[in-house]
C-alpha cells in the first residue's frame, strides 16, 4: 500500500485529491494539512510513501518546505502538486530536487500514476515543464543583490531611491543594472521588470 500525505491550504482540493487517491489501486491517503509551517513534524509523523505539496501557500510555500525537508531527509519523494508554470518556480522545484512537478489540472488517473511512478523511484515531470526547466538552465541567475535592485524597481523606486534603500551609490546601483541587462537579455529596466515577473523571479 503505497501511503500519500498531501499539503495544500485549500480545504475543497484536499479533500478533491485524498477522494480520487483513496480510490486508486493500492493508494493510501493517511494525513492532509493546509500549511507547510511545521513540514517536518508533519513528514516525520505521517511517514508517508509521497508527499504532495503545494507551491503557493501563505507563511511556507511549497518550495521553502521542500528545502527544509531535503536538509534533513534527502530521501524523500516529494512531488510539487500545483498550478504554477512559471519559469523560476519550475527550476527552483528542480534544483531542490522534487520528484514530481503535477499540474492540478491533471486527470485523476494521471495524478494516480504520477504518484505510483514517483513511490517506485521514478520520476514524473512532464515534457513540456522540462522543457521549461531545461531552457532556464541556460539562462544566467542573478544575483541576491540583483534581485533585491529589480524589486525595489518592480515597486517604482528611482536608482537613488533604490541606492539610498540598500546603502550603494546611484553607480553601483546603474552598474548592477548593467549586469541584469546583460543576464536576461534585455535593453531597459521596465523590459526587465516585466519579464522578471512573468517568469516569476520576482513578484509583481
């Protein structure tokens, strides 16, 4: 009997997911939770087969908790059950090492099937998300600091006003720019705020 645990912080696809999982062959659904805040004690209670998580939750997001969990039990089949295809959510979730990405909007026998292939080892991640997975590999990560300067730009602070918020100069803060510009491709700071937000690496 392979035993599942889902978290995700909407009660009516919890309760969704445990109905079609319990009546797939040899599948289990022994816990659910709506939030991800104590991932730990809740993975080391249920001591599941799979676990289901979701990506957006409020306080832990999915991925955060699979960060946390990967710390201290790298062996564990974790699958990503979401709505989200956005670019840096898909890489992230990868690069953690999800065994899983699960788009909510799979028929019941394909989450059935995922998470069979996933409790036997394998991995299910559909063609289309490791395409997008392999596509942002080839793209350049910015930085912590680059990230925080295409925020504050993404909010509508001017370069000194951004200088002034992180304690640089209005150069540095031009030059990271630079750098950003050069990472994604693009030719101005608004080029690069939007496509910042649609691939998800900041918020909008």
């Amino acid at each position: 009997m392979t035993k599942v645990a889902v978290v995700d912080d909407h009660g009516v696809v919890l309760a969704g997911l445990k109905f079609v999982l319990s009546r797939a062959e040899g599948m289990e659904v022994v816990a659910t939770a709506e939030s991800a805040e104590d991932i730990l004690g809740f993975y080391e209670k249920t001591k599941p087969d799979v676990l289901l998580l979701d990506i957006r939750m409020p306080s832990v997001s999915g991925l955060d908790a699979l960060e946390a969990l990967r710390k201290v039990h790298p062996d564990a089949k974790v699958a990503m059950l979401t709505t989200s295809e956005l670019e840096e959510d898909i890489f992230r979730a990868l690069k953690l090492g999800a065994n899983g990405y699960i788009p909510k909007d799979s028929r019941p026998s394909e989450i059935a099937k995922a998470v069979k292939t996933i409790a036997g080892g394998g991995k299910y991640i559909p063609d289309n998300i490791q395409r997008i997975f392999d596509m942002r590999q080839e793209v350049k990560s910015l930085s912590a600091r680059e990230l925080s300067i295409l925020q504050l730009a993404a909010k509508g602070f001017s370069n000194p006003e951004v200088g002034e918020m992180l304690g640089i100069s209005v150069n540095s803060v031009k030059t990271h720019f630079r750098h950003i510009f050069e990472k994604m491709d693009v030719g101005d700071r608004m080029e690069a705020v939007t496509l910042a937000i649609s691939r998800g690496i900041i918020e909008g």
